[in-house]
C-alpha cells in the first residue's frame, strides 16, 4: 500500500443517509499509485448477465476464458449491487447518487431521463482533462439536454434508447448491421452490435493512450431480443438448450471474445498497467444461471440485483486475485475512481456512495456497518416500499415485511420477520429515512428542452410519453402494428417564440407517409391531426401522402406539456410517435 495512502474510517449505519458526510468520506480516500500518470479508466457494463453468467463464477454450460483470466488478476467484489433494471442502474453508477433521487425509475415513460443538475462520471473525467468516450447503451435520455455528449462524454458511438430496435433507436436496427449514432450523426456499420461497441472502444483507447482517457463500455448485449451470429449459438443448441438460452450464452461468449481482444489491446498499447479496468454488469440474469438465488432481473430478491464486479489495477494499490466480501453497490464506484485518479468531487452534488478503496487495497479490512437501499419501481409515480430491498450485513428485508439471513439462506426461503422483530423493525426505520430523503424530488419532471440556442430541432419520439406503460411505443415493434396509445411529453420552451410541429407516424429517416404501411407494418386510416401546448391547440386534416402534420404556434417560455393525436376514420385516438420541433422565430 503507497504511503500516501489515507484509510477512510468506518461509518455509521445513518451514514449513506447523510450527503454532505458522505461525499467527505467517499473521494480522496487514495492517489494514482505513479504520480507520474494519472491512471485511465475502462468501465464495461454488460446488459442482462447475471451473477452466475460466467465460466469463473461457476456457470455449467458457458466457458469465458478472457473473462476468467480478468477475474483472476483482480479485485472482486463478491456482495456488489445494483438496481434490478437498465437505466437506474446506469443512473446511479454514474452519479455516486440513488437513482431515484434523479428522476430514474423507470426504462420508459420520461422515467428514464437524467435531471439536469446531477454531475456524471464523465463530467468530472472530462473537467480533470481526461478524454472521454462511451461506446453502446446510453439509456439516460436520447434528447438535449440528456444525450451523452452533453453529459461529459467526448465521443459517443450508441444505439438509441433502451436497447437497439427500440423507438429511439435508428429505424430498422436488429444487431447486425445496423446504424448508430456517432457522435449524433447516423453511422452505418457492417458488424455484430457488440463488435462495434469494442472496435470503436479500442480504437478510442489506442487514440488516446498518451494521455489519461475514461472510456465508458456499456454493451447492449445480452439483452432481449437474443440475436447473435450463428457460431456464436450453435454450440449451446447442440448442448440441448432452448433457442433463447442458447443465443443468450451465444452472446456472452462473443462478448467474451472481445473482452481478449480488448485485453490485448491494453498490453500491446503498453498501458495495461496504468489502467483501472472494472467489469460488471447492470441487473440480474434474464435468461441465464441464478447461481442459487432468489430471483432475477426486475426482481427485488438477490438474484435481481447481486451481480459480479472485478476491478484490476496493476500499478495501483489494488489486491489482485481476492475476493472481497464487503457490502458494495453501484453508487461506490464513482467515489472510488475519482480517489484513486486523484480528481475532486467539488462542484457536484453529495455521493450516496462511498470509496470502496480501503477494502479493495486491502481485503482484510473490517467490512463496515452499512444499509444500502434498492428497488424497482417502473411506474410514473414511485410507491413505497414497492419491490424494495433493505440489505444490511447478511440481511435483507424485502417490501418492508420479509426477513432473510443469506449467511443460512442464500435462497431466501425462510422468512425470518417474526423470529427477529427487532431486526425488521430496524431495518424498517432505515429505509423509512431513506424514503424520507430521495422521495423529495418525486414530483418533478425531466422536462425535454426545445428551442435552445445551438441545438436545431428536437425530435421527440413515444418512448418518453408520460403515461401508463401499456399505452407507450416504446418498441418500433409498436409503430410498425399502430399502437393505440398516447401520453404527453413533459417540455421546457427554452425561448418565446415561433415554434414549427412536424408530427409523424414513422421516423424522420423512414420518410413514409402518414397513412402507409412500411416494413409489414399496418396502414392506418388518419384523417385529423391535433397538437396541444402551452394553453393553445390546433388540428388540420391529414390526406393521402403527408408524411408529417405541421403546425406552426407563438409559446411563451416556460414548462410545459405536448400532447398530439392522429384521429383515424373510426374516430380512435393515437399520438404521434415522432415529433420535430424547431424554432423558427
């Protein structure tokens, strides 16, 4: 351990309730090991694996040699959380910060959206000097100001919303072959999705390996819908597996094969050594091994949110090859990495999270008392205790009424309320504190910003209605059978002024009329268009061959909602699943 190390104390139990001690604790807890170079970072976050989705972690079927070689020369964190679901996780993971406090519950429904005044990873890299890059899944919002390039991040390679085919993303994208967003612009590739995410990963780290970079790898893989080149899968199908399970393991072990390559790449670039290397995943299996726990992705039991964490630092004061058991979560990981790179956390808001450094620089560290909190809401206003998880030592309490001791049942079985009510009641009062202090902003919105200053036209699409979940397109699967659904778009007019509505049925690159069938899709019957904002409302008649509805309307700055409809012949209602908006004077 270098000298200049500093140990962090240990922290109460009200500690991860107390921000401003919090963030005192969590960041300058250690310095880069060679004060020469400050390390780089690669954080790759996989989507849908599972605890027990890997050849190392005792999975029966699937071998990943290079992901087994990675858990062998690091630090791993064996009781290391996240939330159950997508973008939470990826809030929290970049924020230091419970998701919840930002505005992201949900994976739709305008819950998947970043407030405004949180600070991301990327943001504090890029203000220390680092390049920045993020190569994959955002899921932290598609529109200003909540795309990635205006949360820190240099250069983006990504596919839009939550997972590729979904309404955000790229008309027609299915895996192979698609078209991404470079940087904001559509790139077309001839590649496997998560061959594009490491090429473009690898060539960024080459790009900048003279200077500290932090490149942010979060694949989409492997998330439904399972798709995977053959040679990938048919190994597992010989086995006797289910198509799904088959092609969901095809995905790792091609997600394997360019963790090598992305290993070589550190070695031969001769900067293995002076990089902070992290892998982990995002929620619990979807499709894979449960590893014997309760559960899976969604799921408030262990097997929704336990997942694997290795982080290697060969130079750095980090154990290599050791497990270590300390309660851990996603909200740790900014702290720890801005301690050991040597970057300030002022400017930002108060860390959840806390440096896990003392205890990956020395495992035989005493593992704290410590509470962490995780649920999965994925409605449009957050319910107590809903789907919630207390975790404190061995035990966790499950939706304020079960008790489980993991140290006797890992597979959460027997309930243990009634044998310990002390207990249960302890762990009651802390998530009752907890839901006292991020509940605060639950009543805001992430309002879409359209009209500012340099950024042209906003282009809105159904996936961020503010509505019930079974009336949002959130999929082009969606479009594509005209769904009858609506919801309203929460938005903030940057400027008063003159304001252009283009209101479509099929995306901007699709250029389909209104009334068409396109790609096996239905042919609606539309005859009225509607929008309504700002206290106005305005309709005009939709004929053979519009491809957009255009209304032009004066709004005054400020908040507020869009809502739009198409009206067919049968007088059902459904909203406009993309929108352009422009400020035009």
């Amino acid at each position: 351990m270098p000298a200049d190390f500093v140990a962090q104390p240990r922290f109460s139990r009200r500690a991860f309730l107390c921000g401003a001690a919090v963030g005192a604790l969590a960041c300058g807890a250690a310095v880069p090991a060679r004060a020469s170079r400050r390390p780089n970072v690669v954080l790759v976050m996989t989507d849908d694996q599972g605890y027990g989705d890997l050849g190392c972690l005792g999975n029966p079927v699937l071998k990943t040699p290079h992901l087994d070689r990675l858990h062998a020369e690091s630090a791993r964190l064996t009781d290391f959380h996240v939330s159950p679901t997508c973008a939470p996780t990826r809030a929290a993971l970049l924020t230091g910060r419970y998701n919840n406090r930002s505005g992201v519950w949900h994976t739709v429904m305008g819950r998947s959206l970043l407030a405004r005044d949180e600070k991301t990873m990327a943001d504090y890299f890029a203000g220390a000097g680092y390049r920045t890059g993020l190569f994959g899944k955002w899921h932290l919002g598609d529109d200003y100001p909540y795309r990635p390039r205006d949360r820190g991040f240099q250069e983006v390679l990504a596919h839009g919303g939550g997972g590729i085919g979904q309404t955000p993303d790229y008309w027609g994208n299915e895996y192979i072959n698609d078209t991404y967003f470079h940087n904001g612009e559509p790139e077309s590739f001839e590649a496997y999705c998560t061959d594009v995410w490491f090429d473009a990963a690898r060539r960024f780290i080459t790009e900048h390996r003279d200077a500290p970079f932090f490149c942010y790898l979060p694949t989409n893989a492997p998330h439904h819908p399972y798709i995977v080149p053959p040679e990938y899968s048919e190994p597992f199908k010989a086995q006797g597996l289910s198509d799904d399970q088959a092609n969901f393991y095809g995905m790792i072990a091609n997600l394997d094969e360019n963790m090598g390559r992305l290993l070589q790449t550190l070695d031969e670039q001769g900067i293995a050594e002076d990089t902070i290397l992290i892998f982990m995943t995002d929620n619990g299996t979807s499709a894979g091994d449960r590893a014997g726990m309760r559960g899976a992705k969604g799921s408030e039991y262990e097997g929704g949110h336990r997942v694997p964490c290795f982080v290697r630092w060969p130079a750095g004061p980090v154990a290599r090859g050791a497990d270590i058991p300390v309660l851990s979560a996603h909200i740790d990981l900014l702290p720890t990495l801005l301690g050991y790179c040597g970057i300030s956390p002022e400017g930002g808001p108060p860390f959840d999270g806390v440096s896990l450094a003392p205890w990956l620089n020395a495992p035989e560290t005493p593992a704290p008392e410590r509470a962490i909190v995780v649920d999965s809401q994925r409605i449009e206003h957050p319910e107590k205790w809903r789907k919630s998880a207390v975790l404190e030592g061995r035990w966790r309490l499950i939706n304020g009424t079960e008790l489980y001791d993991l140290s006797r049942d890992p597979g959460q079985e027997q309930d243990r309320a009634a044998e310990e009510p002390a207990l249960a009641a302890h762990l009651r009062e802390v998530y009752e504190r907890w839901w006292a202090d991020v509940s605060r902003t639950f009543d805001r919105y992430c309002p879409l910003v359209i009209g500012a200053a340099g950024q042209g036209a906003t282009h809105l699409n159904g996936h961020d209605w503010h509505t019930p979940i079974e009336q949002i397109p959130w999929h082009q699967k969606h479009i594509l059978a005209g769904l009858a659904g609506n919801g309203f778009w929460a938005v903030e007019v940057a400027e008063a002024g003159e304001y252009h509505f283009a209101l479509r049925r099929w995306p901007r690159e699709a250029n389909a009329p209104i009334r068409a069938a396109v790609d096996g899709g239905a042919a609606l019957a539309i005859v009225e268009a509607r929008i309504r904002i700002g206290g106005q409302e305005a309709s005009s008649p939709v004929n053979e061959g519009d491809v957009a509805a255009d209304f032009t309307l004066r709004l005054e700055k400020g908040e507020t909602r869009l809502e739009t409809a198409f009206i067919d012949e049968a007088g059902v209602e459904r909203g406009a699943y993309y929108v352009s908006v422009t400020r035009t004077g």
